[in-house]
C-alpha cells in the first residue's frame, strides 16, 4: 500500500488556528487525534476512524505536563516524533497536519510568565501540583469536571484528569475541530471530555474508539514498552479472560503512580443483564459460580476479582463497582506490578 503524503508540520498555536479557519472557509470539517506520541496500532485507529467522521485530519502529538504529578514519568516518557510521523502515513489518508507544540504553558512574556521558562520550584501550600504548577508565574487556569474526575483513576491521580481536561479544552480551542476521537481503553477519561464537552458547549462531536489489542490481548498503550517479557507474562497469568464475551470490551494498560512503580488499570464494562462478574484463577469456574447463586453483591464481586489479581502476583491499589453519569456499570482495578 502506497504511504500517504507527508503532513504539514505545524508547532505555532496561531498559525494551526489560522490553517483549521482557512480549511473550514473551504468548506472542510476536521477531526482531531490527540496523543502524546509514541504512536501504536490503537492510534493508528484512531486516526482511521477520523477520516470516517471528517475531510481532513490533524493528529497532535504533544505530552502534556499538566496531567503528570511531579513524581511521575514525564521526563522519561517515551517518545519517537519521526517514527510517529511514519506511522501516520502508514494509514490510509494519513493526516493533512500534525500539530506538535512545544509548551502549552508558555505565554512569554505578554502572558505574565512563561509556563515553562525561569528557575523551577515546587508550589507552596496547594494540595494539587502538577508538572506545570512546578514552576513559577506560569499556567494557573484549570477545567475540572468535579464529580466524574473522582474515584477509580482520579483517587491515585489526582491531577490526572484536569490536567487533560484543561489541555483537551487547550486542543479545541487552537484546532477547532468539529469532531475529536478519544479511545474507550481511557474509559473515565473519554466519559469526562464527553461531559466538559457538553457542559462548556464545545462546537465538537466526542466519538469514542474500540480498543486496539496486541496479538497476546494486551489493550495497547505507548506505555507497554516499559513491560519486561516477564511482566507481560505475569499480566496474562490472569487465566482466560479474552475467552469471556463480554471481557473483549475490557481494558489493561499503564497508569504511572510514580517514577518507581507502576500499575495496570483494567476496566471492565458490565452491562446490568450479567448476572454477575467474576474473576480469579478458574474465571470460568467462578463464572459459573456466581450465575448459579445469582451473586449481584458488589462486595463480593470486588472480592472475586481482588483474588484473582493477588493470586496472578498483584496487590489491588483498590476494586470499584460504579453507576455514573448514565453509562453501564463498570468495574475498575489498579493493579500493582
């Protein structure tokens, strides 16, 4: 298959803004890909699935500080620009832009500060401190979705999700897209962006993407290239679960809780016809358990799974069953490796 043009490189905010508007006088419609690069076949669906939505296409590729605490990975995060444009011509159509700012954050010197010049140091007396927040007279405005950022992701991140709700809002704003992909491996993050949408009356169509797996079942992540052979195998010593129906939509990738440890978040949608979920080492024997008893405790199905993930070599950081914001019930665990 023929590789796609090249795309147009673009790191200066006003001049993507200029290009989305004269793209639209035209009479284009543009969907947007954020990523933080490192790009795999997951984004590279997501890509496809923009075309399917939109005439052109701009994929950005930006790691943002604002989601990262200042113990965690983003000064070793991984990164490869030229493969990442390679594989955006990989697709068919590939991407009439890439959109590869250089700091968000800085607003030179008519902006009060630059958000990533001047000496760094920790803020002082705020609870929350991000990446950003670490250096001074810089970013201070943030978009917080204030109840869906609570629980599951957000408990062990707390900066997590305004971070990539106010550097989404960020995206919108400079490309205008009319539509935006987000993958559904980031389940919370994707119902979030869904709902800041909605409620700041962003002019953009947030459509969510399958998930990608790897030819093992792994869900795919820029992050899987931390796992050893070793720690890949003790992912998949959890017996069996791509067998279940309903366990094809589930998700296992990384979640960074500091530059030390790290932690695999499964998310596992469950739709409120399931007579019950469980996991552990004879999933199928523990399936058919819990629909034989007829087992719709939440506490005992948070048990089931918890032993499953400590019996595979884990120790569960926490086991949630959640109603929130009209979608299925979903469960997530975080699992330390």
């Amino acid at each position: 298959m023929e590789a796609a043009a090249e795309p147009e490189v673009i790191t200066d905010k006003t001049q993507m803004r200029n290009w989305s508007r004269a793209m639209r006088a035209k009479g284009k419609t543009i969907g947007l890909v954020p990523t933080m690069g490192f790009l795999h076949k997951g984004h590279r669906f997501l890509i496809s699935k923009a075309h399917e939505h939109a005439h052109l296409v701009v994929v950005s590729i930006y790691v943002n500080p604002g989601q990262f605490s200042t113990s965690e990975d983003l000064s070793t995060y991984p990164s490869d620009f030229l493969g990442d444009v390679r594989k955006i011509m990989s697709v068919p159509g590939g991407a009439a832009v890439v959109f590869h700012p250089h700091n968000l954050y800085d607003y030179g010197a008519a902006g009060g500060g630059g958000g990533g010049g001047g000496e760094e140091r920790p803020v002082r007396g705020e609870k929350l401190v991000s990446s950003v927040e670490e250096r001074e007279g810089g970013h201070e405005t943030w978009v917080r979705v204030e109840k869906l950022e609570k629980g599951l992701c957000g408990n062990s991140r707390p900066v997590f999700f305004r971070g990539v709700a106010t550097v989404v809002s960020k995206l919108f704003n400079i490309v205008e897209p009319d539509v935006a992909i987000f993958g559904k491996k980031d389940y919370q993050q994707w119902r979030i962006i869904q709902r800041m949408v909605r409620d700041l009356d962003f002019p953009v169509q947030i459509i969510g993407a399958e998930i990608v797996r790897d030819d093992d079942g792994l869900a795919m992540s820029s992050r899987n290239v931390y796992l050893s052979p070793e720690e890949r195998k003790k992912v998949h010593s959890v017996p069996c679960l791509s067998l279940i129906p309903w366990f094809r939509n589930s998700t296992i990738c990384y979640c960074p809780k500091n530059s030390l440890k790290r932690k695999l978040k499964l998310i596992i949608p469950i739709f409120c016809i399931l007579q019950a979920l469980s996991i552990n080492r004879s999933l199928s024997k523990a399936k058919t358990d819990a629909e034989e008893e007829g087992q719709l405790n939440c506490k005992e199905l948070k048990s089931l799974v918890a032993d499953a993930i400590q019996q595979a070599g884990g120790t569960v950081d926490y086991a949630e069953v959640n109603a929130e914001c009209g979608f299925s019930l979903y469960l997530e665990l975080l699992v330390w490796l």
